[in-house]
C-alpha cells in the first residue's frame, strides 16, 4: 500500500535525507511534531516506535504548512478539539482506532483495519492541503544532465 501512495518503497522513501525522524519509543505528543515541523518545514515527519503512541492534544500544522506524518504506531487525540491540518499515514501493525474528538483536515491513511472510536474524531477530506503537500515534501535531487560541471 505504501508503494501505491508515495510512489516508492518505504525504505527509499523513509531514507531520504529531508525526512524528519521523532522517535517515540514511549509515546510522543503534538509538541513534538511541532518542534520537528518547525525544524525542518515541508519536509515528511517519521514517527519511529510502534509501541509509542502519537497522542494528539494540540493543533499541528495550517493550511499554509501541512504536516505528513507517517506514523509506526497508533495515532488518537486527546483533550480539547485539536486539529491535524495535512495527512496521516499509519502502518500501525494492528488496527488503527481513531479516538478523540479531533480532526484531521486533508487526509488519513491506515495499512491495516481502520475504525472510529469514542469522541467523534472528524477526517476532512482537503484537496487544497493534499496539493500542497504534494507540492512541497520530501527531497530534491539534481537529474542527471540538468546540471553542468564545466564552464563553456
């Protein structure tokens, strides 16, 4: 499923030298995809740690700066009415139950079995922010004979 949305392996995909990695062995939070937005803007956001839980309680990302965030582990929201603005990828190894009552504005995507839990959490399919996205991640890379090595 991976190679039909991203256009690539994980592993070649995973390994590109943009991609910011936040591992979360124990558990992360919003803080700390914000810090990694932050850090390297536009660029798709790791989060290593099938154990770790990504527990949103926070906003992350805007329709400006939409975040990709291709999580190893469960992803739910917690306290308030916090909002995901971009695409969420999980490949949690179980099934990924959504509970919380946040939104994801853009997209989610699961490998396994889906389902929404307690807390009405809300996906909001957005075009706009997926074209940004597409637009704006991941790295770049000189194609060979688009560059020159000498001077004429």
């Amino acid at each position: 499923m991976f190679n039909a949305v991203f256009g690539t392996w994980p592993a070649t995909y995973l390994g590109q030298p943009g991609v910011a990695v936040v591992d979360c062995p124990g558990g992360c939070d919003a803080g700390n995809i914000n810090d990694a937005a932050r850090a390297r803007p536009g660029q798709p956001i790791q989060v290593k740690g099938s154990a770790g839980l990504l527990d949103i309680g926070g906003n992350i990302g805007s329709t400006t700066d939409p975040v990709l965030i291709l999580a190893e582990g469960d992803v739910e929201f917690s306290g308030g009415t916090p909002t995901v603005v971009g695409a969420i990828y999980t490949r949690e190894a179980a099934a990924w139950t959504l509970e919380g009552a946040g939104t994801i504005q853009g997209a989610a995507m699961a490998e396994r079995d889906f389902s929404f839990a307690a807390g009405s959490p809300a996906i909001t399919y957005d075009r706009d922010v997926l074209l940004n996205l597409r637009h704006r991640t991941g790295s770049f890379v000189k194609v060979p004979g688009g560059w020159r090595d000498f001077q004429p």
